[in-house]
C-alpha cells in the first residue's frame, strides 16, 4: 500500500516532532511548567492545540464514515465553531481571573468540594469512554486498512498500529508535559490540514467535480440533506437543535481537554484570542473530513472505489477515508495523508494523556494528600498517563460490539448522556449568584447517575436488543438527542429547586466567579476591535455554511 518514497514522508514527520518534542521538554521543573507550560504560552499554539485536540482520528475516519453513510446530518456537532466562540468571550475570563489549574478546581471556587470530586470522577470516566477508547480504535482501523499485510494479518496491523502509536505518544507526553503537546500540536496541524485537504480535492477530481457530488446527494435527498424530518430515527431537526448546543458547551466551554490551551495563556487577551483562532479552524471540518465521506460514497456507487460492505450490503463507514487514501492518492502525497492521520491521532492522545494526568492529580490525588510536593506533582501526573493508556487499550475490543451505528455517532450520543448535567451547573452558577453547593452537588450526582443508566439500558435493550421488560425497551429506543434535552432540563429544574430550598452561598464563592461580580474592567482592557471583527468573520462563516447546505440540494 505505502511505497518507500511515503514511508520517508513519514520518517521525516517523527523527525520533526522528535526535534519539537526535545526542545519543548527542557526546563519542566515545576508543576506549572509541566501542566500549563509555564502561564506563557501565544494565542496561535494555543489555537492550533484547540483545533488539533479536537480532530482526532475518530474525526477523520469517524466523521467520513458518517458522511458516507449518513451525510449532512454530523455537521450540526463540526460547525460549533459558534460555541468555541462563547469559550473565548464567556468562560475565559472566569477560567483565567481565577488562577486554576483545572476546570473542576473552578467547581470548587465556585460551590465547594462536592461537585469538584463529582466533575473529576466523571471527566476521567467520559475521557475512557470515549475519547482515549475511540481515538485509539479509530487510528488502529488505519493501520489495519492501509497496511493490511505489514506485520502478518489485518488483525496483526490493528494491534500493532494501536499499542505503537499509544506507546509513542504516551512516551512524549509523559516527557514534555503541556508544552510538548501545544508545540507538537503546531507542526501536527499543519500536516493535518493540508492531508485532509489533500484527499478532498483528489476525491472531487476522480468524480468529476462539486456538481456531481450535488447530483449523486438529490438521488437520495433524504440520506444526504442537512435537515432531518422529525420522524427520522437518528438525527430528527429539533433533536439536533437541542442537544446538539448542550453537548458543545460542555465540550468546548467546560471540559479540562479543551480549556487547558486556554489556561496556559500569559494573559487574558492571549487566551481569548487563542479561542477565536481554534473557533476560526473549527469552521474547516465540514469540508475536509465530511465531504470527503459523501465522496466516497459517490464514488463506491460509480464503481471507481471498491470500499468493504457489511452483511446487508452497506458499505462501511468507518472504512471509506482509509480507503480513499489507499486508492486515489499518488506516492508521497499517500505518505503525507497517513501522517496527518497519525498526527491527528497523536495529538488528540496527548492532549488527552496530558488533560487527564492533571485532573488526575491535582482534583484527586492533592485533595487527598495536600502537603504533596511540587516536585511529587509532577511524577504522579506522569504516573496517571500511563494509568489511562491502560485503560483505552482495554476497552478497544469491547468498541466494535457498541459502534455499530459507526464511531462518530457512538461518540456523540456517549456525550449526549454525559454532558446535560455539566452544562447546567455551568451555565447556572454563571449567571445565577442563588444557585449553591447543594444544588449543584445534586444536578451533577443524580444527572450522572441518569446519564450511565440510559446508556447501560440503551446498550442491552435497544432497538434490535431484547425487548422484555416494555418499559425498559422503550427507554432504549429513546433518542440520544431528546434524551439529552429531556435531562438537561430535569438537571437544569433540580439544581434550582434544591438550591432556592437550601441555604445561599458563601460571600466568597461569589465574588468575581459570577457574570454579575466578575471584573468587568478587567475584561473590557482584554479585547479591542481586532478581537470584535474576528469574531464577526467567524460567525458569518458559520451561517455562510449553514446557509448553503441547507439549500444545496
């Protein structure tokens, strides 16, 4: 599949990040160094970290495959380039005026220790739920399509390619701490970019251009359109416009992988600016990772590409970017694709590994032993990274008997159920100074609790499951999406019975941690009209977009 010109690609790209990851993992001699580069990181490490974080290889492969399969309908979750937009305008300055090292510690500022414990357990749960188990899974279906015999069998491949890449990127992590992962994450994508444009572009050539996409779609515009009926079975119109905003502000507003970049800014400016430029990158999935999967597609069914069908005839989602690359690319351009696949993994690993080692050590491990030393600090956050890559590599062969729907779609509806009570909490003691530790403590445990069981049901009684007990299979077959909205109500609606019953808030977890006592001043000296007109072009891309795929075809 890859000739030796591609495998040089490849060579030279480790070269690159070997020589960035060196450079980045000297002076690592405090805890600030090592989880937020020490406070002085610029806004475009910053905003490249945002993009290249998020676009992991469940993107590139999860994402086309539901295009392929399902087409538009994703691009609802990849245009929240908007909700990026409220990280850098609202939550940043709360996050930054505050001084802490992670997300939950603000929980804590905020309500109290309870619902810091609540956040920190859930988030390392979710992170092998779904982001260190997918991303992983998602990688290692590269290596088993484009390098089927390398090392024996497709099988042989899937193992190897996994537990490498894991190791490799555990391995810089754990040397480099966040600033190895911002500065990797420049170089990665760039090369992501560019490769998945790459394959864009060669994938409209082979097919005769845009207007044969567009032809191919009104065959079937039910399959393709942006816009669902309300009685499709996944991605119903007002499903989308419910859940869809709840599981992206707690993604890009609330979660420690993503507002790390941000907390690692020397200033406000910086960390405001770092958001709007990962907002602006946001905006670019859409074309490059979902596009490319209605293109296969249309190409499967021109029979210029042969990709693997299922036992109904469907072809595999999940195996159309791979197989594009294997098939369309020339040598060398190959090369530079599966290295932007092997970035995009790599960077999301170590975001995550990095994320996750923090949360691990500074919401739990220095809360149950405070004296810890700095120094302390830092060899149990390495310690934790390797915990979680454990963790991932096990859950691996339990992915496909779950992800039948695809990966992407496994991903968003696991958000789905982890994300309402998250959201409301945040948005709750934002903007609402009566709302108190108990209520949050509440909205968290018992929304969490109703999260797990509508996916523990969901997973046994199902549509095409067991369907005995009733009660229990019409739970199953609810939509994620209603679900979703249905709980972040529950959530919203219990945080503010429990905390208008309770007592009111300390004076101290007030003061400058909601919108009405926060520093306004502050926050005014933090932006200009730069910051105003960027944010005005974001936008208007966002609904450009929005706009032209809803009438395309």
């Amino acid at each position: 599949m890859l000739s030796s010109f591609d495998w040089m690609i490849i060579g030279l790209y480790f070269l690159f990040l070997i020589s960035i990851v060196s450079y980045a993992s000297r002076n690592q001699k405090t805890s600030t160094d090592y989880f937020l580069a020490g406070r002085n990181v610029g806004f475009f490490a910053i905003g490249a970290s945002i993009f290249a974080s998020n676009i992991g290889s469940e993107h590139i492969v999860g994402l086309a495959g539901q295009g392929a399969s399902t087409g538009l309908a994703m691009a609802h979750y990849e245009l929240h380039a908007w909700i990026v937009v409220l990280l850098a305008w609202i939550f940043v300055p709360f996050y930054y005026q505050s001084k802490v090292f992670t997300v939950p510690e603000f929980l804590e500022k905020r309500f109290g220790k309870e619902p810091r414990w609540i956040l920190s357990i859930v988030s390392l749960v979710a992170y092998v739920l779904t982001k260190v188990s997918v991303t992983v899974y998602a990688g290692a279906l590269v290596f088993q399509t484009l390098l089927p015999d390398t090392f024996g069998t497709p099988q042989n491949a899937f193992w190897i390619g996994a537990i490498t890449t894991v190791t490799l990127t555990g391995l810089y992590t754990i040397a480099g701490g966040l600033r190895a992962v911002l500065y990797s994450d420049l170089l990665q994508t760039i090369i992501l970019i560019i490769g998945s444009s790459a394959i864009t572009y060669f994938g409209l050539k082979e097919l005769g251009g845009f207007h044969e996409l567009q032809t191919f779609a009104s065959q079937n515009v039910a399959q393709y359109q942006l816009w669902r009926p309300l009685s499709d079975p996944d991605f119903p119109w007002l499903g989308i416009l419910i859940a869809s905003p709840i599981v992206g502000i707690w993604y890009w507003c609330t979660d420690q992988y993503i507002v790390q970049r941000t907390l690692a800014a020397k200033d406000l400016k910086t960390a405001r600016r770092g958001a709007l430029l990962g907002a602006f990158f946001k905006i670019w999935p859409v074309m490059i990772f979902l596009i490319p999967g209605l293109i296969g597609a249309a190409l499967n069914a021109k029979g210029i590409l042969d990709i693997n069908k299922n036992t109904n005839g469907e072809i595999i989602g999940d195996q159309v970017f791979p197989t594009m690359v294997a098939t369309l690319l020339p040598e060398g351009l190959r090369g530079l694709v599966v290295a932007g696949i092997i970035a995009a993994l790599m960077s999301s690993l170590s975001s995550l590994f990095n994320s996750t080692a923090t949360l691990f050590t500074f919401d739990i491990y220095k809360k149950l032993r405070p004296m810890v030393s700095d120094k302390q600090l830092v060899f149990v956050g390495r310690i934790a990274t390797l915990g979680v890559v454990i963790l991932g590599l096990m859950w691996i062969p339990i992915m496909p008997l779950i992800s039948e729907g695809g990966l992407y779609q496994y991903l968003q509806s696991v958000q789905g159920y982890l994300a309402p009570p998250i959201t409301a909490v945040f948005l709750l003691g934002l903007f609402n100074r009566r709302i108190n530790n108990k209520g949050a403590t509440w909205g968290l445990s018992l929304g969490f609790l109703l999260g797990m069981t509508k996916l523990i049901i969901q997973a046994f009684f199902g549509e095409g499951k067991i369907t005995n007990p009733n009660i229990l299979a019409y739970i199953g077959d609810i939509n994620f999406l209603y679900f979703s909205g249905i709980l972040f109500l529950f959530c919203t609606l219990l945080i503010c019975l429990v905390s208008y019953q309770t007592e009111l808030p300390d004076k101290n977890q007030i003061d400058g941690l909601t919108y009405q006592t926060i520093n306004k001043e502050a926050i005014r000296e933090s932006w200009d009209q730069k910051d105003i007109y960027a944010t005005g072009v974001i936008l208007g891309l966002v609904l450009a977009i929005y706009l032209y795929f809803s009438f395309w075809i």
